[in-house]
C-alpha cells in the first residue's frame, strides 16, 4: 500500500513540474498515454497526405521538417514529411509571414487544410494571363517557384509545360477515377511554433 501511494506521489508530481515548465505561449496539444508520458498529437505529413480527401476543410495539426521559405515575405513555408516527396505548403494567411528560423527546424503548424483545384477552367483562365502578361511572378522566373513544383510532383520548366503536364495529370486522373480535376492540399495556418 506504502509503495502504491509513492507511485502516485511521484506520478503526480511529474505531472506539476510539467505542467508548471511548459510555456502559456505553447498550444501544442498531447495526449497522456497508460504510462504517463505525453505524446505528441501533432499528425505527420506523410499521414495528412494520405488521407487529405477526407480532412480537407477541417483543423489539423501537424508536424515536419521546414525545407523552404518562400522568398516573396515569408508568407509560404514547406513542410516536409518522410521523404521530398511528402511535401507539404503552408500559407501564413491571417499570420502575416513565417519567421526565417523555420527553415532546417521542426515545425509544427495549427490550421485548416484546404483543397485547391485545378481544372480545365483553372487551365484556360491561367493560359489567357500568359497572353495578357498578367501572370503574377513566384520564384526566380515565370516557371514558378521550385519548393512548390516539387510539392505537386511537377516536372515541367516553363508555364506552357506545366499547363500541358496538367491537362496530360488530369486526363489520366479521368480515366481512372472519373474525376476531371487535379486536387492539391495546402494548410492555411492560425498558428505555429518551431520545435527545439
């Protein structure tokens, strides 16, 4: 009986000298496990990729490393997951910009997943803001940043093979599933902090 009550004891008091350590300003959120320590609930990319059909629209967690920083103000980061192929893009938005030590850290982003679509009409409307030459710059040229090509798994250089890599994505996509768009998933953030 002696021995059970200094399990507890001692279990009691690791769980305030935690709760007393960690910051107000951490909004991590951790789940207890049967032995006492705390796991992170953060979702891993690799995961949030896989299953992003159904947690688009909803807030997620999650966790990766920062591969870049979008050069235009910060207001993209890149979070990778088990490999370079598990890249994910997170949009500042209400934020404002990310802070250039993300870049190499572990970060981890609070926000809602959304879809962005790419269509026939996204094709068509993109194409006539090349002839108008109103296409808004990202990156070093025209052919649009390379952080964010990776992500989407794009292999062309230039506007025009990119449209054309698209329309070819898509046909494929129809014939086998019966969808007639191309979807990729960003993260808009509500809050971050970079892990050390």
């Amino acid at each position: 009986m002696k021995t059970s009550k200094s399990i507890i004891i001692a279990v009691a008091a690791a769980f305030l000298f935690i709760g007393s350590s960690c910051s107000n300003k951490q909004k991590s959120k951790e789940v207890s496990t049967s032995s006492g320590q705390l796991v992170s609930s953060a979702m891993e990319i690799d995961s949030l990729l896989t299953n992003a059909d159904a947690l688009a629209g909803k807030e997620v967690t999650i966790e990766g490393v920062c591969t870049h920083t979008c050069k235009h103000g910060a207001t993209k980061i890149f979070l990778m997951g088990s490999d370079d192929t598990q890249t994910i893009r997170v949009e500042a938005g209400k934020l404002g910009s990310f802070s250039s030590k993300c870049v190499n850290a572990i970060v981890r982003v609070t926000g809602v997943l959304k879809e962005q679509r790419v269509d026939e009409a996204y094709l068509q409307n993109w194409e006539a803001q090349l002839k108008a030459q109103a296409q808004e710059k990202h990156g070093d040229g025209e052919a649009g940043c390379d952080s964010e090509k990776k992500a989407r798994g794009e292999q062309a250089n230039t506007p025009e093979g990119r449209i054309a890599d698209f329309r070819a994505k898509i046909a494929d996509r129809k014939a086998k599933t019966g969808k007639d768009y191309l979807s990729f998933y960003y993260v808009e953030a509500d809050s971050y902090e970079i892990q050390e």
